[in-house]
C-alpha cells in the first residue's frame, strides 16, 4: 500500500522556479530519503504534502486521502518535525508539548516524559532559553508523541550533536519496526545512507532519480582505485559503464557500473601495484548524477 | 478550544494592562468632575468660550459639559483612541505572530482545518475584547457610582458600550490586514498608523463638518451628543459599522485559508 503518492505535482512563484512534475510513491513501512541540494525543491515538495503551499497543478495523495482536501484527517497520523523549528518563547517545554498533544485526541503525557528522558530534555524550562539544538529536541518530541503513522523530517539532524543524531536514529528505527513510514528529505547523504531503503534525487525541482538504496549502492556501483608501478594511460579505462575517472600521479580512481568481467579484464591488461575495490559513499554516486545531468 | 484557551492565555496580561489603564483615564477624569464641584460652570463657560474650530477638535458638547455623561462623553473620545489601538494590535498580532514568530509550521500541521484556526482565533480576540470592556466598564461605573449628584447611568453605559463596538471594527480590521499581508515586522507599527490616520480624520472632519466623513472614519460612527439627548444610537452608522465586520471576517476566510505559508 503506497503511504504517499504524489502526481505530477508541480508549484511556481511567478517566475522563481518551485517543483516541476514530480512524480514518486512511498510505500507504507518504508523508510524514504528525499535528496537534493539547498533550494532543489525538497522544502516546496514537502510543504504541498502538509498543505501548508497549495500546488498550482498536479496532486498528492497521503493514506489514500487527498492532502489538501482532506488535510486535517491526515494531519492526525503526520508527525512533522520541520528543518528549523520555531516555538512559542514565551511558553514552558511542557506547555508547548501538551499544547501540541491537545490537537490529537489521546493521551500523550507518558510519551512525552519518555522521549524527553530519551532525548535528555528539560521540560521545565522556557523556549527561548533554549539552545538551537535543544529546540530541536523538543521538535523531535513534537513529532513523535502521538505516534504518528506517517514520520516527516526536513533536514533531520541539523544542530544535533552526533549522540543524539544516534538516539534520535534508535527512536526512529524503533517507529519504523512498530510500522510507521518515514520520509526523510536531506542534503547529508550519510544520514540516508544509513536510514533509508528507496531514495528518490530531486534536481532543479524535478525528480531525476528514483532508486532503491541497495541498487544505488551495492548492485550497481564500485568504486576502484588503482595504484600502478609505471605510468599508465586515462584513456586505458575510458570504456562504457565508468564515470568520475581521475588520474593522480600513480592512482587511478573511476566509478564503475555494469558486469564486473569486463572492468577486471581490462585492469589485469595492466600492471597493478595496489587496488581497492569498495561500496562508493552516496555523495560519489549523487555527485555522479548532477555532473552527468548538469 | 485549545486554541482559543492559548490565544487568550498569551494575550491575557495586555488584556489587563490596557483595560485597566483606559478604566484608569476615565476614572481620573471622573474624579476631575467630582473635584470641580460647582465650579464646573466655569469651566463649561471657559468651553464654550473656545473657538469654534477648537471646541470641534476637542468634541466637545458644551451643552451638556456641566453633566457627568456630558463629561464623560468629552475624555471618552480618548479612551476609544486607547482602545482601537488595543484591539486593531490584538486583531494584527493574533493572526500574524504564527508567521512573525514561525510558529505556523507548528499549528498549521496540526489536525484542524485553517478554517478552524481562524474561528478560534477570531473567537479569542473578540473575548479578549469583550473582557476588556468588563474589566473597564466595572471600574469606570463604581468611580461613576462615586459621584455625588444627578446623572444618566444609562447615557453613560451606552457611551461606554461605543467602545466594544468601534474595538470591534478596528479588530477586524487588524485580523483582515494581517491575513492578507506577508510577513508583518512591526505590529504596533502598522495599527499606531492606521488608528491615529482614522483620528485624524476624524478630528479633521469634525472641523470641515463634512458628513461623507462619518462613513469613513468609525470614530465617527457615534455621535457622543446624540447619544446623550436620545438615548440612542444612529442606525445607518450601526449598520456601517456591523457591515464592515461581516466583511471583513468573510475576506479574512477567504484569504487565509487559501494562503501559501512558506518556509522561514
């Protein structure tokens, strides 16, 4: 069952450039990384699910629902942890969280008090007394205290230090093994490298690669370096199926992406004196994806 | 209902400090009456010996100086000044702190329509000002009480209610200027504009006695003097005043809940 579905989605401001025809499905339990560099559209995409823009052409589905229409029904099973989190200043920790526990109709005051004590958070103390990373904290409580079904998160981790990046992840996990689908959008790679399960890359406001992180990384790429006792030849890889090929003195290092015979046949045509074949990092691979679209 | 309980939560202290100093203006000059006693003739004759112009700016009804409403009716002018600063304030921010302070991804992504968000939030400024009107209503009619002497109880709470009604107006016209503007920076700014553009206005046209004017300014929509010789209001004025407000709420819906909230 697709948890979103988003069709053909598009959003200008005049003449600035917002989304263009995005299209992409995410399925129920998945964990979904949104990729793609400041001002690509990641923002605008996910505002239009939480009908906070309205779309100038094109739809989104959330749990079978249409997300403007029906968007205070959805609104329920969303936790919507946004990339800068605001408060009210004036209020206390606790108040602001059982003000946003008010709006769902259960009874979120244990959660609370286990996600503070999991996040190490203060729920005495005023908002604006709080540090930027700590804001955060009690955006992540915010997020998850009435278990939502459906976990968005723009720009997860920014301001956090990397311990609670980790016990965020945990909490994370943890709601996606009890069922809830996550939608994650990021410009730090790693982060979804590490989480996600499909990925979707959005350029210049449209989408321009949907991929399963396991053919993203595993399947269809290796990242080989060379070393070499004599001076070699660029143009010795230059075949179908290698990119970012780089000669530095002595090292050559190329992406690769295809049946693995063919590369190996042509490496042992020359004469090695190292060579390191590993998993290339997601920035390599998204790096591979603006150049060759650029 | 949560909504409406924090809206009126974070405006309560403003709600107090401001009835209380409008009540605190119109006690004083209670207390001014009771103190110039029999001398008030006097001093209705130092009035009525202004110019012409002079007595039109002040709106002064000299006739009916020499009465408590009649005098109360003269430093009330005033006190409505005080308060549609209030409640145009009160209509602004509540509408567009969610935006100034960045609060609107919060409430917005909540399970209620904007529609909803909207009522409450119109519910809560209307209660604040309903609120302020007690708080200043009963401290003004016990100094009233106070006052030694014949007086109309009743032209003087139909003056005062003026007050609930021009807040009113001037509330939703902060409510309706919010959801249409971006994000606003200075609150006070735009209502101490607005406000003091209709006084003058309103100043300005008491002396050109130009009637078109009356429409205009809500200032203008209760004649002090008239209100105190008929123990009424002027209908058509109402009926401008009612207008407006249905309005402006109708296009404060429209607007708000179609408006694109975008990223901060």
């Amino acid at each position: 069952m697709n948890v979103i579905e988003i069709n053909n989605l598009t959003k200008t401001y005049g003449k600035a450039r917002g989304i263009c025809d995005v299209s992409f499905n995410v399925e129920e339990g998945e964990v979904f990384g949104f990729i793609g560099p400041n001002g690509a559209g990641k923002s605008t995409t996910i505002r239009t699910l939480l009908s906070l823009i309205y779309p100038t052409a094109g739809s989104a589905e959330i749990f079978g629902m249409d997300c403007i229409k029906n968007a205070p029904e959805i609104a329920r099973e969303i936790g919507y942890l946004p990339s800068e989190v605001f408060y009210y200043d004036k209020m206390k920790v606790i108040d602001v969280l059982n003000y946003s526990a008010s709006f769902y109709k259960k009874d979120c005051s244990k959660r609370i008090k286990e996600l503070a004590g999991i996040m190490d958070l203060d729920l005495k103390k005023r908002v604006d007394d709080l540090s930027f990373g700590n804001k955060k904290k009690v955006g992540i409580v915010q997020t998850l205290l009435h278990q939502p079904r459906l976990i968005i998160l723009d720009e997860p981790t920014s301001g956090l230090d990397p311990l609670m990046q980790q016990k965020f992840f945990d909490l994370l996990e943890e709601e996606n093994k009890k069922g809830a689908t996550i939608f994650m959008s990021s410009h730090v790679l790693s982060e979804v490298q590490r989480m996600c399960t499909r990925v979707a890359i959005i350029k210049e406001g449209r989408i321009i690669k949907l991929e399963t992180m396991s053919n993203l990384t595993e399947n269809n790429y290796k990242k080989f370096r060379l070393e070499f006792d004599s001076d070699i030849q660029k143009e010795h890889f230059q075949i179908n199926g290698v990119s970012n090929l780089e000669l530095k003195e002595k090292f050559i290092s190329f992406l690769f992406k295809g049946n693995v015979n063919t590369i190996l046949r042509k490496i042992s045509q020359a004469e090695l004196k190292n060579i390191w074949i590993e998993e290339p990092s997601l920035e390599e691979i998204f790096m591979h994806y603006y150049e060759k679209e650029a | 209902m949560n909504i409406f309980l924090h809206e009126l939560k974070s405006s309560a202290k403003s709600i107090i400090i401001w009835s209380l100093s409008m009540a605190a203006l119109a006690v004083m000059y209670i207390f001014i009456f009771t103190g110039l006693g029999s001398d008030i003739a006097e001093f209705q004759d130092l009035m009525n010996s202004l110019p012409e112009m002079a007595k039109k700016l002040l709106s002064v009804y000299a006739e009916s100086l020499s009465t408590l409403e009649g005098f109360y009716s003269f430093v009330f002018v005033y006190v409505v000044l005080c308060g549609a600063i209030q409640a145009m304030n009160l209509g602004l921010s509540i509408i567009s702190k969610e935006l100034r302070e960045k609060t609107a991804d919060f409430l917005l992504t909540k399970p209620v329509s904007r529609r909803t968000i909207l009522t409450w939030k119109l519910a809560a400024a209307f209660a604040a000002i309903v609120i302020t009107n007690i708080i200043y209503m009963c401290v003004t009619f016990t100094a009233a009480l106070s006052v030694k002497g014949q007086f109309s109880m009743k032209a003087i709470f139909m003056i005062s209610l003026t007050l609930l009604l021009i807040q009113a107006i001037f509330m939703v016209l902060g409510v309706v200027v919010a959801a249409m503007a971006g994000k606003l920076r200075s609150v006070i700014a735009v209502s101490l504009g607005t406000v003091f553009g209709f006084f003058i206005l309103n100043m300005f046209g008491s002396v050109i006695g130009e009637k078109a004017i009356r429409y205009i300014t809500p200032f203008k929509f209760f004649d002090y003097g008239y209100i105190i010789r008929n123990s009424a209001y002027e209908a058509p004025y109402l009926a401008v005043g009612a207008g407006f407000v249905v309005l402006a709420v109708a296009v404060s819906y429209l607007v708000y809940v179609k408006k694109d909230i975008h990223a901060v």
